[in-house]
C-alpha cells in the first residue's frame, strides 16, 4: 500500500531492491485519491515510469480509504493473493519502508541472496508441510545516523508514549528528510539495526495463495506457516524514525549488510548515468 509524495518517491528503489531478489511483479495499491490512475499519462504514472526502468512490472491498483482503517490491509492482502492464485507460487505483503532480507550466506553477492532462491529451498526441505500457507520474518528496524543523537538524547530520562508522539526531538528528527539520490539509496541512509528483532505480532509474511487461510499484515490466523530466523534465513528490514511510539529503542548496532550487497546495484538500475 503507498499514500503520501514521501512514498512515492521510496517506490521506485523498493521496485528495484526486491528485482534484484527475484521479485516478478507488485502490485501496488494506492490509498488516496489520484485523478486517472490508471491512465498511462496522468502525472503520477508519468513520473514513476520516468524514474524507473521498471514500471513494467508493476501494476498500480486504486484502493483508497478515506477512515484510515487498519483492516483494509487485510482487504488488500485477500485481494492480492485471490489475483496470484493460477499465477504466482508466492505473495508477500510489505510497505516500501520495509525490505525482505534473505540473510543466508550473506557475505555472498550471487543468487544465493535472492529471494526466490530462498524459497524454493524451503519447498525443497522434506520437513516443510506440503501446504504450507507462509513463511514469517521477524522485523527489526533501522535507523539514520542523525537517530542515534535522538536516542542518546533520551537513553538516560524516562519518555512517556505520548512524549514520544510528539516532542521537540520528533519534530527535530522529522526535519532530517529522506533523500535518496545517485549518492545515497535508503539502504545506505539507514546504517543502523536495533540490536534484536520486535516481539511477536510485528511479522511480515510471504504467502502461497493456494494455502494461506485468513491471512493478515502480521500473521496468517490459519494454515501451516514457519518462523524464520533472523538471524540466518530471513527478516524484514523496516526503515524507522528513532521516536516512533512503541519502535523506540536504546541500543544499536553498525549494520552495512543491505547497504554493501545492494546499495551499487541499485543506483546502476535507478541511475544508470
């Protein structure tokens, strides 16, 4: 799902990150109103496919809700899954802030980091349930270096929730803007991870269509379905704000692995200049 000129602007390396894992087609629902969408030369498509070699594979889908619902993912994630049924063995669901990470032999730029080819390992392990309906990735988030002041600044005082909605240091950090360019793609903005992954509840997961029974954003409530560990299979990198409600976290750790395996490889497809 994308609303907002922030996300549209994260859309194209997002596209071309989960290219390079071996992703074959998006679709992207729009959660706001856009005069003729659809039509190749409205604006917003104009734009996108001038930024981008890759508008072939994607497919926008005009999904708007004016009352912010939260279930209307799961709207999505159904609708997704019903259109990848006689097509696609698999579907993930994730925001253009959030990037699977396959973390097998991860010192490796060849297809032994794609995606697909982490997949079909899974389907390949005689253990694995013949209708598995997804696999989950733990999340773990983040964070620009300009969030480790924001961090540092509150490490040592306690911060209520709703102080950390809305404090001087939110508005601080919000200034700091998301820019990616030829010099600096996202993976390379954010060359901090918390130190250990979110609770359960957070998953992002990848779905088989045929098997996946009452999925949802976080979790598939029935059907066969595996954990990954994050530390060796896979995970999803979610690009975070330091204050950000419950996300806030104390400890960081330097984490180069996204920027040094595809950070080069995306800027070749984005600006190949």
């Amino acid at each position: 799902m994308i609303k907002g000129g922030a996300a549209w602007k994260q859309l194209p390396e997002w596209v071309a990150y989960h290219r390079l894992l071996g992703v074959e087609h998006f679709y992207i629902y729009v959660n706001e109103h856009i005069p003729n969408l659809l039509d190749p030369k409205s604006s917003t498509i104009k734009d996108f496919l001038a930024n981008t070699p890759l508008s072939q594979h994607v497919t926008f889908i005009p999904f708007q809700d004016d009352l912010g619902r939260f279930q209307m993912q799961t709207v999505q994630l159904a609708d997704c899954l019903h259109r990848g049924r006689g097509q696609s063995e698999w579907v993930m669901m994730n925001d253009v802030d959030e990037y699977f990470q396959v973390m097998t032999n991860a010192s490796s730029t060849t297809t032994m980091n794609s995606l697909s080819h982490f997949l079909k390992t899974i389907l390949e392990d005689g253990s694995v349930p013949n209708k598995l309906g997804a696999i989950q990735a733990k999340n773990l988030y983040f964070y620009r270096k300009y969030s480790i002041n924001v961090i540092k600044e509150i490490s040592n005082k306690t911060v209520s929730l709703e102080q950390r909605k809305c404090p001087k240091l939110w508005k601080r950090e919000k200034k700091q803007p998301l820019v990616t360019s030829s010099n600096n793609t996202t993976v390379e903005l954010y060359p901090y991870s918390s130190n250990e992954a979110t609770d359960r509840g957070r998953e992002k997961s990848v779905h088989r269509p045929w098997y996946a029974i009452f999925p949802s954003p976080h979790r598939l409530e029935s059907g066969e379905r595996l954990l990954m560990d994050p530390a060796t299979q896979l995970r999803s990198s979610h690009f975070k704000y330091a204050l950000n409600g419950k996300c806030i976290v104390h400890e960081l750790i330097s984490d180069s692995s996204l920027a040094h395996r595809f950070g080069p490889q995306i800027r070749n497809i984005l600006y190949p200049n």
